[in-house]
C-alpha cells in the first residue's frame, strides 16, 4: 500500500484479556519495528524485523507481549493478559534496510 | 547499547524566531542519524537521514548539521511558524546493530 496501516486505531479491552494489534507495512520494505508511546513518555522501542533475520526483541517489557511477521509482510503484535499499564500508543513503521521509517497512524489501546 | 541525548527537553519561542537543538550520540561505530517531527495526534515524520560526517541537509526552514566524530547533530528551524510546533526526535544506528535508538525528543512550541 502507499502507507504503513494499523489496525484497529482504538481497542479497549478488559484486564485480563489478550489483544492482537495488526501492521501492514508499505510494499517491499524490508525492516519493520514496534514501538510505543505510553502516557507523558517518549517512543519505546519494543521489537525489530529485518528481512529474513531473527527479530530483535530486546524492547519488549514482558515474556506477555509477542510479536511475528508471516511472509515478511503484516505484522501482529500480541500481549496477553492485559493489565492497565499496557495502555499506550501502539505505533509500526516500516524501511527499506536502515533508511528513513514510515510510520503507520497507531493503535490507541486502553485496558480497563 | 546506543544513548541518544537530546536537549533541550522543552523549548518555547515566539514567531520569528530562530532555533536549534542538539542530538548526542554515540560516535564509535557511527552508521546514521535520523531526524523526525512528531506533531500532536499524528505519526512521526521523517525529516533527515544523514550519514556523512559534515553532512548539511536543509528542508524549507529546516535544516541540520551532522559531526560523527563528536557525535552530535543540530536541528535548526529560521523564522519560526505555530506550525512547527511539534516534537523533534533524533535516532542513531551503530555500524554493527541494525536498530533505530530515538532519543527522548525536543518539545517546540511557536506562540504567534
């Protein structure tokens, strides 16, 4: 596609439940990372892919949050058991290698 | 592990003015150096992918240096406008990891 889509832009889920946030990056880029921005806080980085390499996972804050990406295209990312503080902007962005990201419009999670 | 500095954390300037701010990074192992503007309730802009130690990049009334072998970068924006009132964030990559460290970001705010 022309850009890198979220979805859904707003979830709101129960603590307790496990949530899947999906990314569709922009067409032949190569690299695609997770980030998120909690309340009042700066970008976290959560986990990186690269082409066909193991993913770097060293943002991700618990063993409760997972992520994949089937075919070197759409990525989802997982977090079980959701509980409050895992509420925040979920943001994707995609490159071609290590060039400029395109950032996708983000998923607004809010766990209650 | 990347320690990416900015500073100042917030900067407030009336129109007209001109202002900078500086991204510290690591030099050693130095392989790029990206700038973003992030404004309220949108995603992350790419501005800047520099690379060369001396670079100079200029977009309208934004540009920035790059000095690699002391690891800093400036963002400079000229003549202010309330529509470059944004967050400005600066990420590095090491020659040897492939991921994107951002920096905790710049607030601007332009009064008219």
């Amino acid at each position: 596609g022309a850009g890198v889509s979220q979805s859904p832009s707003n979830k709101v889920t129960e603590k307790g439940k496990d949530v899947e946030l999906r990314c569709d990056p922009i067409s032949g880029h190569t690299a695609l990372y997770w980030y998120r921005q909690s309340l009042g806080q700066g970008l976290e980085f959560l986990i990186y892919f690269q082409g066909n390499s193991a993913p770097d996972k060293s943002g991700l804050p618990s063993d409760r949050f997972s992520a994949e990406r089937t075919g070197g295209s759409v990525s989802t990312l997982t977090i079980q058991r959701t509980q409050q503080e895992d509420s925040a902007v979920y943001l994707c962005a995609s490159s071609l290698g290590e060039g400029a990201q395109t950032f996708g419009s983000g998923t607004r999670l809010t766990v209650v | 592990i990347l320690n990416v500095e900015q500073s100042p954390q917030s900067l407030h300037v009336q129109e007209g003015d001109s202002t900078n701010f500086t991204c510290s990074f690591p030099s050693s192992n130095f392989y790029a150096l990206h700038w973003y503007r992030w404004e309220t309730a949108k995603s992350p802009e790419a501005l800047f992918v520099m690379t060369l130690n001396g670079d100079e990049k200029k977009k309208g009334r934004i540009s920035a240096t790059l000095n690699t072998k002391e690891g800093y970068s400036y963002l400079y924006i000229k003549g202010s406008q309330p529509e470059d009132s944004a967050t400005y964030l600066c990420a590095s990559v090491g020659e040897y990891g492939n991921k994107l460290v951002f920096g905790a970001g710049t607030i601007l705010r332009v009064k008219s």
